[in-house]
C-alpha cells in the first residue's frame, strides 16, 4: 500500500540508515490519513495525502492541532 499512496519504488535513497528512517515516517504518515475521520469525503489516500499536504488547516485537522 506504501507504494500505491507514496510511490516508494521510485525513491533511490539508499545511504546509512536512510531507508529505514524513511519508511518509518511514511507509516507513521499513512497511519495517521488512515485513522483521519474529520473528513465525510470519499477519496482516495493518495487524494487525502494531497489535500493535506496543499491545506495547512486539513492538516493542523488530522493532527488535531487546533489554530490560535
């Protein structure tokens, strides 16, 4: 699925602890679009990993970060 949403066989990162270190964080990444209910739109994982990269408030929302 990692390579579906984030397309890892694309990446040629390959020094020291670097792999790893990486496909922790996109775990933890996917995890948390996946448990994300604050948004009723049926879309994509791919879609939603967009949207909260492009929308600073989706994001702050599926981190539960409320804004000052």
């Amino acid at each position: 699925m990692l390579d579906v949403c984030f397309g890892e066989d694309g990446y040629m990162v390959r020094k020291d602890c670097t792999p790893q270190n990486l496909s922790l964080l996109k775990k933890i990444v996917f995890k948390l679009i996946r448990a994300d209910t604050t948004d009723n739109l049926k879309i994509s994982l791919r879609q939603k990993r967009k949207r909260a990269a492009w929308d600073d408030d989706i994001r702050m929302n599926m981190l539960g970060i409320k804004p000052l």
